[in-house]
C-alpha cells in the first residue's frame, strides 16, 4: 500500500527523471530548436518537482484501501512492466533513437498525465488543486509540442 507521502514521492520522481532526461537530450540533439524545447521542458519538470516537494501529504484526501492499493498495483505494473514513468537517455546521434526519444516522451507524459488524474482524486485544498491542474495543462501541452516535433522530423509512428 502507498501512503500520502509515498504517492507525492512517485510523483517528485516522475518531475525529476523527465527533468534528467530531457537536459541530457538537449544535450545530445543536433535540431536547436528541438533541443530549445527539451531545455524548457526540463525547466518545467524541475518546477513541477519543486511543486510535489513542498506539498503536504495531509492535503491529500484519504482514499479507500482498495482504491490506494489498484493505484499502488498499476503503478507498479506499469513501471516495471512497461518501464512507465522512466526513459533511459540514449544516444541520439540517429534519427531512428531520435524518433524513439520522442516516442517515448509522449508516452511518459501520457502516462504522468493518468497518474495525475487519479492524484487529483485524492488532493483537497482549492490552491493545490489548481496547481496540478496547471501541471496537468503543461503536461498535455508538451505532448502536444512532442507530436509537433515528431511530424516536423517526419517521425513516423510504429
């Protein structure tokens, strides 16, 4: 079973690895505009990280054992399963590595933006609540970034 505690320690981990990643990719790509946008993506996970540190595990509503543990059971299914929630920096000298960098991106955000929603089931308090609503808008607005990249590299998906 997760606790308040353990949930926003995921959810400082999830901030803080996409944050690794993408400063090592920008780090590594060639396109300056690609690597512009993995710098302010990095820069946003870090605060939304920042914002996880400093929320009170109190002001998360309890939730119904049950409930706690199909969060609990998902999160460890899909993070040792499908390797959610983590992307490996890779050497991204090709465009193959390219289009998979960013393949995975989205499915990580996409997979953050699913945690987030059942984070937001469990938080009360109005000005937490409107924070990972904006996390959450930032979030949706680097997938939507991600795809744009992705079809101006002509990165096809598999």
């Amino acid at each position: 079973m997760f606790t308040a505690t353990d949930i926003i320690d995921i959810a400082v981990k999830i901030e803080k690895n996409g944050e690794q990643v993408y400063r090592t990719a920008a780090s590594q790509v060639v396109d300056t505009d690609l690597a512009e946008f993995l710098k302010w993506a990095a820069d946003q996970e870090a605060s939304h990280a920042e914002f996880f540190l400093n929320m009170n595990p109190d002001k998360l509503v309890p939730v119904r054992m049950s409930k706690l543990e199909q969060i609990g059971r998902a999160l460890i299914e899909d993070a040792i399963g499908e390797h959610s929630f983590s992307l490996d920096a890779e050497d991204l000298s090709d465009t193959d590595c390219l289009s998979r960098l960013l393949l995975k991106s989205i499915q990580l955000e996409e997979d953050t933006l699913i945690f987030y929603e059942l984070l937001g089931n469990m938080i009360e308090g109005d000005p937490a609540s409107r924070q990972l609503e904006i996390i959450m808008r930032e979030e949706k607005n680097h997938i939507l970034k991600l795809k744009e990249f992705t079809l101006s590299k002509q990165v096809e998906f598999s």
